[in-house]
C-alpha cells in the first residue's frame, strides 16, 4: 500500500531531511560557530583559530548552497517552506530567534562577556579579533569591529546564496552585488582604514536619520577637530540628506538605497532572505506600522535638534549659528516642508495621513518653542534613550534578532525613519512604481507571499493596479517569482503613475473606463463603445 500524501500539491511531499552533502556542511559551519563559542568562554586560541573559524562558517555555507541550488531550476519553488521547523516559526526557529536575541543584549549592553576591555587588553572573542583589527585599523578590536566583521561576512556569504537561488534574473543578481560591494568596502573597510589615518569613523553610506549620530556633540567635535578632511564628511553627511537622497529617490525610489546601499537592507536580502514570507500582511498589521515608523521619525527630528541645540549652547562663541538661530530655522523649515507638501500634494494623502502630519509638525513646533523659551536643553538625555530604545533595543535586537519569528524587514518597516523619510518621497515625488499586467495575474500568490514589507501584491496585479506604496523597498522578488511576467519594477512620467481606478478585464481594457463611456453612451447611443 503507497504512503499517503498529504500535500495538495501536484508535484508531491517537498523532502524531508537535509540530504548528506548538506548536512555535512552544516557541520562545517557549526564548528566554526563552536571555535568562536569557546573563545566566549575565555579559551586563549592561537590566531589561526579565527581564520579556521571564519573560513569554516564560509565553507559550510557555500557547499550547503551549492548543493541546494546548482543543477536545480533558479528561483522561487515553494518547496516545503511552511512545513520546516526553521521557517515556519517552528522550534528550530524559535530556538534561532532566542540565541540572535541574547548575542544581541550581551553585544549592546554587557561586552566586558565578549572579552572587551577599554581600559587593557582585550580577551575572550574579542581578544582573538584584536590581530585582524590592528591589520586593518591599526587599533585594538571591540565589540563593534567583532560584529562587524562577522555582519559583513554573513551578507558576503549568503550573498552567494541568494545569487545562486536568483541567478535567472538579473535585476537581482546586480542588487546583491551592489549591497555586497558597499558592506565590504563602504560599511566596513573605509571607516576602519580612516581610523587608521587618525581620521574620524565615517561611514558614507550610513545616513541620517539612519545614522541618528552624525549631529552628535561628539562626532560634531570629531569633525571640526579633522580639520577640511572633517569638514567634507559633515558636508557629505548634509549634502546626502538634503540633495543625494531626494534626487535619487525622484529617478529611482527608495530601492538605491534599502536595497542597493543599506546594510541593513543588505543582511535582510541575504541572510534574511529564507523568512521574506514571515511578513504579516494584514490591514491591522499595516495601519500600525505607518504609526510606528513615523513615530521613530519624529523622534529622531526632535532628538537631533536638541543635541545639536545642546552642542550650540555649550560652545557659544566658536561658530556663527547661535542655538536660538537654529531652533528658528528648524522650525521655519519644517513648516515651509509641510506648506509645500500640502500646497502641492495633499490629493495624495489620505485622511488620516493629513491627520498625523498635522499632529507630528505640531508636537515638533510644541518641543522647539520649549526649548527656545525655557533654554533648557535635554539633547544628551534624548539621544541616550532614542539609542537605547530604537538604535539598540528596536534596530538590532527586534530588528535581526525576530527574523525568523516575523520576518527579515522587522526594523525596516516597523522601525527605520531612513525608510520613513524615503518612503514619503517615493510615495509623493518618485518616478518609481511596479507596474502590472492585470490580465496575465493567475492568483497563485507567489508575489504577496513573498513580499518582505508585507504588502498584498496580488490584490494589485488582480486590479492591473500600480503599485506605488511608500514601504516598498522594490527589492524586486515579486516580479522575480511571479510565474507569468505580471509584474515589471518601471521608473516613468508621474503623470498617471497612481492609477487606484483600474480594474482589468484583459491585458489593456480598464472596465471602469468602459463603465464611465457606456454611461457617456446613454446619452449618446451612438458612441458607445459597445456597439463596435
């Protein structure tokens, strides 16, 4: 008597174990795990322990990869996601979740477990770090060259695996190179070689409000003390915010960065790329992730006025910009933003849109006239508890630690105020949108089971819909799994790219067009389109 089968699916049961040669390798990997794990406890290993470690972490993931996907069909297969432990938020994965989260808090808030000492020598995992980070820096190691190190080398080498996985398209493979590029050599190596030349850490790719540190009092003093060298980095990190960004959203969307640049975006698409499907897609999800995000975005605002009111108070005379100066300014640009926003696009936001925008520039308003009457300053405090709260607490222990409980873009769509701002200018100025062929849609629901941010693909294409949404981070796997060529992500006119009304019944008739020219016709019986 045949097994019974289970599974609806034509193509039968997905496998059930790992097969030999993927097993092996995670052997491999693990033990590289394991000869970092010992350095935690204090073991006093040779040098070479944290090349073996590195390289047999490398190892098991290149051949657990290629054995997964070379000789098979790129791509998407729906292959028994669901009914694993790791991504099914079985077991496996909450085991996963728990020990990301506990690396998380002990990295944050208790290296000295790590083996980090600032005021001796380093022991422990971090000590074992110290080699590689005086090769490249010229420093002793932390905790932050330890995570980076291994941050990098987990988007490198799943980076190879999502290549293989996507190799049939194109758009993909050049985005995972891209992300991979600028975490190596951008994220990783430039700051720690301009340690080296007793120049500030300067990360060009992080931005603000990302990077919710680059107005600090601290790394406002490192810049001026650089001298020009300082001063070009402060002036990159303004010029990225006020002209980079917005010019490269226009043509592109926010894709070139939180897909293309971010790091975070980075270790989403690869390592995070096996729980993409996690996302929550419901209503309810949705609406609370618009309140949160543009929370965390008025926070920094506030945040980064007051350091930077702080800075200004405590070095009254060494610069021509006055504290009171700068609250007025902040405030008379916050206000000329909004203005235009509304003068010019409030047709594209929703009522309760209007609604938050009204209140989020009023309690910033409210903060800034505190501040300038009261001459009280609470930058320090601020920015102590936004780092606890959303730099550390939200971005890294939420933000990777939950990947395989809810999703690999937790931080990105609940959290980061980098997507906040982009999102709005793609929502309102970008000439980006994911176009759809309405009339080609089976339903089979790949795109929106699929979708990283959570968003319902499907209920788009079902209409022949643009998809314009300000959490679309257009990482493209919708249009990658999609079966039939339905979707094609598009930079194109403004004109008529939200197009809310179509409804398709084939691959260009718009049924509500029809619909508003038969009404027309009652009038006119002549010129009914019908009648053709």
């Amino acid at each position: 008597m045949s097994t019974p089968q289970h599974n609806m699916s034509l193509s039968g049961e997905p496998p059930a174990t790992l097969s030999t040669t993927q097993k092996v390798a995670t052997g491999i990997g693990w033990t590289g795990v394991f000869i970092f794990t010992l350095a935690i406890f204090n073991l006093q290993l040779p040098q070479m322990f944290l090349w073996l470690g590195l390289g047999l972490i490398s190892l098991g993931v290149i051949i657990f990869a290629n054995d997964q996907y070379y000789g098979k069909p790129a791509g998407v297969k729906n292959d028994g996601i669901w009914f694993k432990s790791m991504t099914a938020r079985g077991v496996l994965a909450w085991g996963t979740a728990i020990l990301l989260t506990l690396f998380y808090v002990v990295l944050y808030w208790f290296p000295q477990y790590l083996g980090y000492n600032p005021d001796g020598a380093n022991s422990g995992l971090v000590g074992l770090f110290d080699p590689l980070s005086r090769f490249i820096s010229g420093q002793p190691a932390s905790q932050w060259f330890v995570y980076g190190t291994f941050y990098t080398l987990a988007i490198l080498i799943f980076g190879y695996k999502f290549l293989l996985k996507y190799r049939h398209n194109k758009y993909e493979v050049l985005r995972t190179f891209s992300v991979m590029f600028f975490q190596l050599g951008f994220a990783f190596l430039i700051p720690e070689i301009l340690m080296r030349l007793n120049q500030p850490y300067f990360n060009p790719v992080n931005i603000w409000p990302l990077n919710y540190d680059l107005f600090a009092g601290y790394k406002l003093s490192e810049f001026f003390s650089a001298g020009n060298i300082g001063l070009l980095m402060l002036f990159f990190g303004i010029a990225s915010i006020f002209v980079i960004t917005p010019i490269l959203t226009y043509f592109y969307g926010k894709r070139w960065y939180c897909s293309w640049v971010c790091g975070c975006g980075g270790l989403a698409e690869t390592a995070g790329d096996p729980y993409r499907h996690l996302s929550d897609k419901s209503r309810a999800t949705w609406k609370f992730e618009r309140y949160i995000i543009h929370t965390v975005l008025v926070l920094v605002v506030v945040m980064t006025i007051a350091v930077i009111y702080s800075f200004l108070n405590e070095n009254p005379d060494q610069f021509w910009l006055n504290k009171n100066v700068f609250l007025l300014g902040s405030a008379a640009f916050l206000v000329l933003l909004f203005g235009l926003i509304w003068i010019f696009k409030r047709h594209r936001l929703a009522k309760d849109a209007k609604k938050g925008a009204i209140i989020s520039l009023s309690i910033v308003l409210a903060i800034i006239a505190a501040f300038y009457f009261s001459g009280m300053t609470y930058g320090y405090l601020l920015r102590q508890w936004y780092g606890f709260l959303i730099g550390a607490a939200f971005s890294g222990v939420i933000g990777v630690g939950f990947y395989p409980i809810f999703g690999n873009r937790v931080w990105c769509r609940f959290g980061c105020p980098m997507a906040a701002v982009l999102g709005m200018q793609q929502r309102l100025f970008s000439k980006f949108r994911i176009t759809t062929n309405g009339g080609q849609c089976i339903s089979c629901g790949n795109c929106s089971t699929y979708c990283e941010m959570g968003i319902d693909v499907r209920a788009y294409a079902q209409k022949g819909e643009n998809i314009v949404r300000s959490s679309c981070v257009g990482c493209g796997i919708c249009s990658a799994v999609c079966p039939r060529g339905v979707l094609k992500l598009e930079n194109g006119a403004l004109e008529g790219r939200i197009n809310s009304e179509a409804v398709l019944l084939g691959n260009d008739v718009d049924l509500l067009d029809l619909i508003r020219q038969q009404k027309k016709a009652t009038r006119d019986p002549h010129s009914s389109p019908f009648n053709s």
